[in-house]
C-alpha cells in the first residue's frame, strides 16, 4: 500500500471539497444578496407604479421562492449532483409529496384566487376563518391577521377563502349598534329627541347617513330605544365607547329613573 499515494490522493480530495463547500457558500451568500435586490427592485418598482400592496407582497414571495429553487439547483450542479437525477427521485416520490403538500397546495391557490378576487386588501378590518382583525399580510400560503387585542394570527388561505369573509373597512361608513333601556314612566318621545341631539356633538359621527335613534323594542321595563350612529371604521371603537357616555350623559341628565319590572314598581307602592 502506497501511504504517499494515499496522503497525496486524500490531502487533493479535500482540498478539492474545501475550495467547492467555500466557492458554494459564497455562491449562496452572494445568491441570496442578489435575490433581496431583485425583489426590493421589483417591489420598489410596483409600489411606483401605485401597484396594491398585497399584490407586491404576494408577487414578492413567489419571486423570492422561484430563485431560491434556482440557487440551490445552481449549487448542486456545481457540487456535480446532477439535476435531473433529482428531478427523477422527486418524480419517484411523486405521491407521498403530493399527499404531504396537499394542503400547503391548497393554501396557496386559495391565495392566488383570493389575490384575483380581491375580498380584502392589507390594512382592511375583516372578520375571515373566525378570526376578526386588521389584515397584516396576504401570504403564500396564509393570512397573516392582526387582532385587536394586538395578536399576530397566521390563517390558513384554504379557510379564509372557503368560508365567509366579512370586510368592515370596504364601505366608508359602518354602523354602531347600541341600546338604551328606559323606564316605564320615562317619555319615549322625548328621550329620542335628547339622544339624538347627543349622539350628533359625538366626535367623527358621519352626518351622512344621520344616525337613527329608534324605538326599538317594548319590555317589561319600559321601552328600550335603539341607539346606531355611522362612523368611518377607524374611528368605530371611539364612537362606540362615546355613544356608551352620551347615553348616560342624557340619563343623568334628564333624571331618569332606573328601569325596573312593572309589576316590582305596583309591589313597592303597596301600603306594608
């Protein structure tokens, strides 16, 4: 056995493997530079161009994949691993990968139809999949939504788009819904007329459509009144809380008495 042919022969081979795992790491780093620049370049270009921005987030993610494919092919077939061979082996595993990628698959066409169709864009408040925020990222293969009690929820798109979708932010005005319950002996005119002028003076109410101050319902109470001011939905929560003080603003106020049962009031007014 020759050592010397054998020391020469390994002391080539690794400094063979050395030069290639360091020509492939700089491949990769250099790679993956160069694919930042495209897709900020694209992106860049489409935000310009006034391009929606779940649009350029989504076309940037499908940018982002297919060269990233492309590097890595690139550094096996450098490696000398022959493409086609592992083309082949995938081809070979066709079916457990279709299986295990199928509701990945499935998730990332609901995303290209919902990129189509267009129900919600970033920023809009939705309720989809049971989840109720503001839209943070259309994503490949999920939705990335915002909850308002500041909690980063990633929906499946495949859940997003077969169930139903509900966009806040698509009109520009949406309504409050509150309700004022009233005593038996207060004036239901009256109390509509109070409301409604309160409800008016209530910061980013939209004068058009006016809000209705309604009688609602009739009860053992009394009556109770419906009290629904329109607002842009930025400001719904603010709105809502104010309509909350403006109702017992105008109680207070007009010194309305608690509402309690009729038949507890008759009870209460028995001589003991």
């Amino acid at each position: 056995m020759d050592i010397a042919a054998i020391q020469t022969f390994l002391s080539t081979t690794a400094a063979e493997l050395g030069i290639k795992a360091a020509a492939a790491i700089a491949f990769w780093i250099t790679g993956r530079w160069l694919i930042g620049q495209v897709i900020s370049g694209v992106q860049a270009g489409m935000n310009r161009s006034s391009v929606d921005t779940t649009l350029t987030k989504y076309l940037g993610s499908i940018i982002a994949v297919a060269l990233n494919i492309t590097l890595v092919l690139g550094i096996l077939g450098y490696f000398g691993i022959q493409t086609t061979s592992f083309a082949s082996m995938l081809d070979g595993a066709g079916v457990a990968i279709g299986a295990a990628w199928s509701g990945m698959l499935g998730n990332f066409a609901a995303g290209a139809f919902l990129l189509v169709l267009r129900p919600f864009k970033v920023g809009d408040f939705i309720c989809a999949g049971g989840v109720t925020g503001t839209v943070h990222e259309l994503g490949l293969f999920g939705t990335t939504i915002l909850t308002p009690d500041n909690v980063l929820t990633l929906v499946g798109n495949t859940k997003v788009f077969g169930d139903s979708v509900q966009n806040f932010s698509a009109m520009p005005t949406r309504r409050v819904e509150r309700t004022a319950q009233l005593a038996g002996g207060v004036d239901t005119l009256d109390a509509i007329a109070r409301l409604t002028a309160a409800v008016r003076q209530i910061p980013n109410v939209a004068v058009t459509p006016a809000p209705e101050v309604n009688l609602l319902d009739i009860n053992l109470l009394g009556t109770v009144i419906a009290v629904r001011p329109y607002c842009n939905n930025t400001h719904y929560w603010q709105v809502y809380f104010d309509t909350n003080a403006a109702i017992l603003r105008v109680a207070s106020e007009a010194g309305w008495p608690a509402p309690t049962p009729a038949m507890l009031n008759k009870m209460m007014q028995l001589p003991g």
